[in-house]
C-alpha cells in the first residue's frame, strides 16, 4: 500500500495508511448514508472542510454519478488553508476507481467549477474554514469534517467553527468524521447536532455521525 502524503505543517497524515479508498467511504459516505441521503433529491449540497488531496471529493463524484440520474445536481463545497499543487495530488490519488475522475477534476482545477456533464459543481473555498463560512450564504445537507488530528489542528474544531456550521446547516443535515474526542463531540452537541458513535475505520476504535437537530 501506498504510503498517504504527510503535511510538514501540521505533522499528520491525510488519510488512513491502511487504505485511504476504503476509510473515505466508510467514515464519509457510509456515514452520512450515501447513496441513500441524496435519493431524489434533485439537488444536493455537501460542505468538506479540509479539501486536502480531494480523496473524499473523488470519492463522493464516483458514487454520485453511479447512483443519481443526469438531472440530479451535486454542489460540493470544500475549505483548505494550505492548497496541495496539482503533482501532489496527482501523486497522492493513485487508487484505479479514481483515474479518470482525477483527470478531470484536475483538467479544470481552478479554472471552472463544473465538471462531469455539470452534473457536479466544485467550489473550493481557499482560507480558513471559520472565515470562509461566515463570508457565505449557502446551505448545507452534509458536512465532512476532515482536518487534521483535533490536538494539531484545533482551528478545524473549534466551537466558534461549529456554531457558524450550525447556521450554514439545513435542518436535518448529516455530519460525518473520522474523530471520536469528547471535546469535538460535546461542541457539536452544543451547535445543535444529534451525535452517534460508531466503529472507526482500520485502527480507530471509534469515529462520530451526526444530524442537524436546530440551534
Ligand atoms: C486530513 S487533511 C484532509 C484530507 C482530505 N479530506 C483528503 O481527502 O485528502 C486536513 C486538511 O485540512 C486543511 N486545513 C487545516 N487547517 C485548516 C483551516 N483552518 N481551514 C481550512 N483548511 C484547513 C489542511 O491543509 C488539510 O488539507
């Protein structure tokens, strides 16, 4: 197995070393319960925070097309402070179901936010995901939240992030994370969400889902 990308700022990876494919699916989309979640709903809006490699942006894309028809339309919104360059993510992404959904997301990286027959619209927020989401307007059906290790990362976790999740948050909006700490679970408890442990991926004993009950 392929070793994941390591980022020198925040010393930690960006996905699982056990396989990155296989942990995406199953903490992101099993745990907003994709494809489920979004049958016929004509449009669907997902929030990522921490766009990193766009492992889960690939991810996501290759179920969606699979599972949606032509005129069902999927906006995926992502933050990330620190872009990777177009190498590293070509380098990172080497998973075989993935090929030809790197190719074009990368063919029109940062040029034009439509891809896969406009079945799909990209709109990466580049800043901090606090900052980027005050300055928004848009509503969300299903957060992913992916920063790094909350004790290395606590900016991607923090309360004030939560609260502005909450008002960006269509009422029942799934929320799914690899992070089990108490402090991440009881600061969406307090931005309104209903939070569940469930299995962790690979090593981790457990990881959270949750459901936008209100503020
Ligand atoms: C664990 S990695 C994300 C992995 C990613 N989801 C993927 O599929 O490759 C965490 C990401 O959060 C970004 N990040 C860290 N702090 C941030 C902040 N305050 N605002 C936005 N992005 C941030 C990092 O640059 C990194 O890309």
């Amino acid at each position: 197995m392929k070793k994941p990308p390591r980022s020198a700022i925040y010393d930690d990876i960006y996905f699982s070393t056990d396989d990155g494919f296989a942990e995406s699916k199953a903490v992101f989309l099993d745990g907003i319960s994709a494809p489920d979640v979004w049958k016929n709903q004509m449009r669907f809006t997902i929030c990522e925070l921490g766009f990193g490699t766009g492992l889960n942006f690939l991810n996501t894309v290759h179920i969606w097309l699979e599972t949606t028809s032509d005129d069902q339309k999927l906006h995926y919104i992502a933050t990330e402070k620190h872009p990777l360059s177009r190498a590293d993510i070509l380098n990172a992404i080497h998973w075989r179901e993935l090929t030809q959904y790197v190719e074009e997301m990368l063919s029109k990286y940062l040029e034009t936010d439509l891809l896969f027959d406009d079945r799909v619209k990209l709109t990466l927020l580049f800043g901090d995901s606090r900052e980027q989401l005050s300055q928004s307007s848009f509503k969300v059906d299903a957060w992913y939240m992916d920063g790094f290790s909350p004790t290395k990362n606590p900016d991607m976790w923090s309360p004030e992030l939560m609260s502005v999740m909450a008002i960006r948050s269509n009422s029942g909006a799934k929320l799914a994370t690899f992070s089990a700490a108490g402090a991440v679970r009881r600061g969406l408890i307090e931005a309104g969400f209903e939070i569940e442990k469930k299995k962790g991926f690979g090593k981790k004993r457990e990881m959270m889902t949750g459901i936008f009950k209100g503020i």
